[in-house]
C-alpha cells in the first residue's frame, strides 16, 4: 500500500501539508523480538518451553561456561501478570514479581528467613544474594543489586511513573451553558441543550451511536416565539449554532464545551471559560469519529518522539511536534505512539481488557481523561522497539489495530470508505508495498472487473493475506464451508493473540457495504454464529478460534476495503448500529 498523508484530527478543509516523506518505507513493528547476533556456547540449552521461539524466551547456560550476553529483560505476552497485591507484588504462574523504580519489572524470590524479596534476573538460576525494598507510599521497588549484576539490570530510566506529565483535566471549568443561565421550558420528546444562556432542542432519540442525520436537528424559540431550526449535531458528535461559524461545541463526558481552531496547527481545542483563565485543550480523535480525547503532551515527551521515530526510522527528523503544522513523517510517528499508548492502556488494565469489545474503546477515552497517557511505560516499550531488544516484562507487542478508533457503519451496513479515509486513527497504518504484495496488486488489475465475484474477489483476499502476514499477524486457516467459497474471508491473530475476522470488499465509488444475509448483516455476530454453524466438519482451526472469541465477547471485526486504485483501506468496524 502506499502512503496516506493524514493528520491527527484536524479540522476539516486542512491547509497544504508541511515536508515530505510519502515515499518513505516505513518500517513495521510485529514479530519476536530480533535475537543476538552473538554466537550461542554449545553448552547453551533452550530453555524448556514448547513456544520459545514464538514468545522469545532468552537462553539460560546450564553449565559453568561462558554463555548469551544476559539479556536486559524476558518478553511476556498475553495476560500473564495481575495487578499487584497491597504489598506491591504481582504474582502470576507460581512467580512473584515486583515493579521497579528504574521501570523494570523483576521476578524475586521470598526469603521467610529474612523477611524480604530478593530479585532473580532472567538469566540467574536462583534468587541473588541482593533485596529489594519497597518505596514508601508507592507500589514501587528499589534494588540493591552488587555492582556485578548491574550492566544486565540497567536500562534507560523512563519517564517516572510517579509524575504526571498530563494535567488534571476540570472539564467543568470549560463548560460552555452560561453562567447562572437556566434551562428553557421542558417539551415532550425533545431534549434540552443549554449553550451560553440560550436553550435548543433535539430529538430525544438522536444518538450518535445510532447517528441518523433526521434526528440531529436543533430548534430553538426565536425573538417572537417562533419554533426554528437553529443547528445541528454532525456525525462526529460537533454542535454547529447556525448563523455563528464560530459557535462550535461538544459534548466532553457530561459537559457541553466550546471549541475552536488553531489556526496555527489546524487543530480543534477545547476553549476555557473565560474567568477560568485555563489554557485550551487540543483534541484528538478517541475511539470512534464521535469521541475525542486530549492530545499527548508532545511538548514533554522528546525521549518519547526520538525512540519512535528512531524506530520508524526518521532519526534524522528534529521537528517540534507541538508547534504547527506536522510533517508527513511527524504525522505517521504521533499516529504510532498515539495507537500504542491506546493498546497499552487496554493491556494494562484488567477491566478494559477484559470488558466485550464493543465497550473497550470508550473505556480507554473515559481512562485517558481520568488518568493521562502511559509515558513511562511507553517509553519502555519505544526504547526496546528502536533498539530491536526484548520487550521489557509486562509491555505489550505493538498491535496498531488494538489502538484504533473503530468504525460504526450507517444504518443498512453502508460505510463511507473516503470518511474513514480522512482521519488516520480511523485506519491501519499505510505503507509502500513489499516486493511480494506488488506482484499480487498487478494480478489483481490484470483482471475484468466482471470477474469480481470469483476470480478478483479471490485475488482481493490474497493481497490482505500477503500484507498481514508481512506485517507479523498470524493466519489462522479454515473459517470456510462449500468448498472454500463461503464463510470468513480470513481470520488472524494479532501478536497479542487478539483474534480478528476479517470481510474483504472492493470500494466501489469510495464507499461499500455489509450485505443483508437474512435475517443479519454481514459481521453482526448472528452472522458470525451463523457461519460457524456452517463450517466444513474438518475445518482446521479458524472456526473454534472464532467461537471461543465470539462466546467471550473477544473478537474484533476488521474490513479490507480495496479502492479502484488497489489501495487497501483495513479499519476496526462495530455493527450495532446498523438496525438501528
């Protein structure tokens, strides 16, 4: 695929684009961790774990030999660790472990003798002679480790945990109602919005989960007690007063904000009361086109930007991202910080990860706004990334579909495919075509359109296969019924082991949509069930991989929408709203 300039949220009608970098390969981030280009001893054994390989787990010398450099830490996956208990300690697996003040995560050792917990690196075969103690007032651990065992624990010191860079957020102090103002006169079936002293009127059944442009008008009252149509809310969830351009709000939680561009940086900010004196809030896509969430503290997290965009390979890029318009390059490294800041906030707490999945988005907007952003654990996990070193424990792969916004389809399952295309938290990050999936887009344009339903639909799948498997997602095979011509189009599990299905269209005229397979849409989960039932008796894997994710609430719906051009649009989709 190639490269889609898109910004952050911006306002609509954005000005001409700053820099270059559209044709920059852009480096993915999935797989195992790189391994050592040291030689491994003879003496060296694998460690005993069926899947060491997949999950990276460091080799440990068995003899008393020189052996690997000791690697900084073990990469974990998947929900291996729970919080930790009051005294601090998290315990999964019949392990201990204990998170340090360095940013580090450590397996200890409980000493009864003693009373204390000593550290046991992963190359050490039993607990070292060193304690760690407990910080008062935190959850966090120091380490007196000997000098010996220092070069193996240290590692770059993350942005402290215990300082929050982001500010406390008083949205109450950016409501836009008026001061002293009062709501208007209660009417039957209409719901009052107070905005500066002035009421208007919606639709009690507007929703903009169920968004039907009908329903989103506002009236008012004028001057001589006439009913009119004074505004209207748009899909991304924006208040717009008629007769004022200026006049713009939104709903942030329970308060009615007012707010602006920046003319500066094209970006909308949330506008304090004026007696407040509180500095604006700009705002960046949440998880829907309807949620919005502050942006990251750019200003504060250059060791942040540097690992990313050392990752990403633009190290040469020394631009400050908080001041105006974002370069191309800048734009594809916010975006990748912003998505893995998102998916870590979700791994990282127990109740969003384990919430259905049609709740996690909102959850991790609602956690932005009370707790911030995870700067130092995204550094960590930045830092590791840019280096090619193992993850340290507890920081999740990188999966960008596990920090996208998702996409509701219209009502009848129609989805404007260019919209999604505006925003790039709305879609799968774009990059240049490896050698392998331009070979397969020039089959794909070697065919007659009039084949589409067959043959360029098959050769359709095959470009999605080839670009997902590059990028490290793992293809689950079967998921089919009537010898492969019916079923899921393809299903794969993220690094995390998130189980995604995934329904191949062609965008026609920049938009597509779910077909009606009675009595459900295409990807509602009674047609998810549907299928399963369906499936041929020697499916080999997909179609249980599928119900287990559907059965927990765990399965994340993904379309591939191909444009005339063969470009290939991926992007999360919740189908609630389709009846409604």
């Amino acid at each position: 695929m190639q490269q889609n300039t898109n910004s952050p949220r911006t306002a609509s009608g954005s000005s001409s684009r700053v820099g270059s970098g559209a044709d920059t390969f852009m480096v993915r981030d999935y797989g195992a961790p790189s391994r050592s280009a040291a030689a491994v001893n003879q003496g060296t054994l694998r460690a005993q774990f069926a899947d060491a390989d997949r999950y990276g787990i460091p080799q440990i010398s068995a003899l008393d030999v020189p052996g690997p450099t000791p690697p900084q830490a073990v990469l974990v996956t998947g929900d291996t660790l729970g919080a930790a208990d009051a005294e601090g300690v998290r315990h999964a697996g019949g392990r201990s472990y204990v998170d340090l003040t360095t940013g580090e995560t450590v397996q200890v050792v409980y000493d009864p003798a003693s009373g204390g917990y000593h550290p046991r690196l992963p190359y050490q075969l039993a607990a070292s002679s060193a304690v760690v103690q407990r910080m008062a007032g935190a959850c966090t651990w120091t380490s007196s480790t000997p000098a010996t065992h220092s070069r193996a624990m240290s590692m770059p010191s993350p942005t402290p945990a215990s300082v929050r860079l982001d500010p406390q957020w008083d949205l109450h102090s950016y409501d836009a109602s008026g001061a002293g103002a009062t709501q208007g006169a209660v009417i039957p079936g209409k719901k009052n919005y107070l905005i500066g002293g002035q009421t208007y009127y919606g639709d009690t059944q507007f929703s903009l989960d169920y968004y039907r442009v009908g329903m989103s008008k506002l009236h008012r009252f004028n001057d001589r007690g006439k009913w009119v149509v004074s505004g209207a809310i748009a899909e991304d969830g924006m208040v717009q007063i008629h007769g004022d351009p200026a006049a713009t709000y939104l709903y942030i939680g329970n308060v009615l904000a007012r707010i602006q561009v920046d003319s500066a940086r094209n970006k909308y900010q949330l506008v304090a009361a004026a007696q407040s004196g509180l500095p604006g809030i700009f705002l960046d896509t949440g998880g829907s086109r309807a949620s919005w969430v502050p942006e990251m503290r750019l200003d504060s997290i250059g060791d942040i930007i540097s690992a990313a965009r050392k990752r990403l390979g633009y190290s040469a890029v020394t631009s400050d991202m908080s001041q105006g318009l974002m370069s191309t390059m800048d734009k594809q490294t916010y975006c990748y910080m912003r998505q893995y800041a998102r998916q870590m906030i979700a791994f990282d707490n127990a109740h969003i990860r384990n919430a259905p999945v049609q709740y996690r988005d909102r959850l991790i907007d609602a956690h932005i706004w009370r707790h911030g952003y995870p700067y130092d654990r995204l550094l960590l996990g930045m830092r590791a990334r840019a280096e090619r070193t193992a993850l340290p424990l507890g920081i999740v792969q990188f999966d960008p579909f596990q920090g996208m916004a998702t996409v509701a389809p219209r009502r009848e399952g129609g989805i404007n495919v260019g919209a999604v295309l505006q925003n790039d938290q709305l879609y799968y990050p774009q990059r240049q075509r490896t050698p392998d999936e331009q070979q397969l887009l020039d089959q794909w344009k070697a065919l007659n359109t009039t084949d589409e339903n067959i043959l360029r639909g098959q050769a359709n799948e095959k470009m999605y296969q080839a670009l997902l498997e590059n990028d490290g997602y793992r293809i689950i095979p079967g998921g089919t019924y009537g010898g492969g011509q019916n079923g899921f189009d393809l299903v794969f599990k993220g690094p995390a082991d998130d189980v995604y299905v995934l329904e191949v269209k062609h965008a026609k005229s920049g938009s597509t949509s779910m077909a009606k397979v009675n009595p459900d849409y295409q990807m509602e989960d009674g047609w998810v069930a549907r299928v399963l039932s369906r499936l041929d008796a020697n499916d080999p894997g997909a179609g249980q991989v599928v119900e287990e994710a559907l059965r927990s609430q765990r399965l994340f719906k993904v379309i591939g929408a191909t444009l005339p051009d063969g470009k290939l649009v991926l992007f999360k989709i919740d189908m609630g709203a389709v009846r409604a």
